[in-house]
C-alpha cells in the first residue's frame, strides 16, 4: 500500500495480503515534506590571462576626479584595486 499527499513523505506499506472482499485496516501517518527549491545561476565566460600573475587596473581621470581620496594623494588610488593591501 502506498500512500501520497502533495507536501507530505510518500508513505509504503509492504507485505499486506488480501483476500477478495476482505478489509483491511491500518494507520497511516504523513509527514510534512522538506521544502526544496533549486536556483540556476548563468554567466557569461570570463576571459582571464593565466600567464600573467600582476595585480593592477587602470585608473581613469574621471575615477580621480570623483572618487574622494585621502589627502589628495593619488597613491592611495591603488588601495581600490582588489587584491591590493597597504602596509598597516
């Protein structure tokens, strides 16, 4: 015997045997069912130079003239490129 439910276990009961019109009684007890969801994530390809091994970016004028910076000091523009840390 198998019972179902949307939201809830499958429940199976195996080894029951009858005869014709006989009748048969048993518990049944459906659990709630875990929630699943799945998510797919899709990006393009990003293009990286595995032979090159230097951190860097290029620093456009319009970035220097908009981005506040300590003390006006235009070596502090490399501390926003990732992977870049200051001597601390």
């Amino acid at each position: 015997m198998q019972v179902t439910l949307e939201g809830f276990v499958t429940d199976v009961h195996a080894g029951l045997q009858l005869s014709i019109s006989a009748e048969a009684e048993r518990d049944v007890i459906l659990r709630i069912a875990g929630v699943t969801q799945q998510t797919t994530v899709t990006a393009p390809a990003i293009t990286t130079a595995i032979s090159r091994t230097v951190l860097g970016r290029t620093v456009t004028t319009r970035e220097i003239d908009e981005l506040p910076v300590a003390a006006r000091d235009f070596t502090n523009l490399a501390l926003l490129t990732p992977g870049i840390l200051g001597n601390y």
